[in-house]
C-alpha cells in the first residue's frame, strides 16, 4: 500500500487527512502575506455561466465570507480570485442577496 501524499495546491476541494463521515470541502488559502488558513465551501452560487464558492475561515467562522471562482481544468475544479473589479461588485452584490434571504428564513 502507498502513501496517498496530497499537494495542497491541486484545488480539488478534498481534505484526505480526515475520516469522511462529514463531507467538508476544505481548502488551503494562502493570504497576501502567503499566511495559509482552512477555508471551508460553505456555498456555491452561479453567474453568468460561471460558478463561484463562498469560503470560511475553518477557524474563525464569524468572519466575513471570501468568494473565489470555481474553474475547471481537466475534471479538476481550482479556486481562482476575481481580480476585475466590475465582476467583484457582480458577485459581491449576488451573496450579499443570498445571505440577506438566509437570515430571513431563518
């Protein structure tokens, strides 16, 4: 049997070193100051036939959300952050909906 070692930057989304009674889709993002944190996909919304994941720090859940792009390459999906401004404010103002209509129901 070998040893599955698991890059940390292949962006598939799977945490390999926990058991899987709880699918949590942890991924390794690295800050500006190349400080790694866990982020959890807590949600996943699309627009303009592009898919984008909502991100938690696994740590520290009360923070504010980051979105990234879901892209896929070769049946693998990678987190891409959205640099242009314009579809920033498209994506920001869609989750900002979304989140404003979770609380309402709950």
């Amino acid at each position: 049997m070998t040893d599955h070692k698991h890059d940390n930057q292949c962006g598939c989304g799977h945490d390999h070193d926990h058991d899987h009674e709880h699918e949590e889709h942890v991924f390794l993002v690295a800050d500006d100051e190349g400080t790694e944190r866990e982020m959890v996909m807590v949600y996943t919304f699309e627009s303009e036939n592009q898919l984008y994941a909502v991100l938690l720090d696994r740590n520290n859940p009360e923070e504010d959300g980051v979105i990234f792009r879901i892209e896929e390459e070769n049946d693998e999906a990678y987190l891409v952050g959205i640099e242009d401004d314009a579809e920033w404010e498209r994506v920001t103002r869609i989750y900002e909906e979304i989140a404003e209509q979770e609380r309402q129901s709950s």
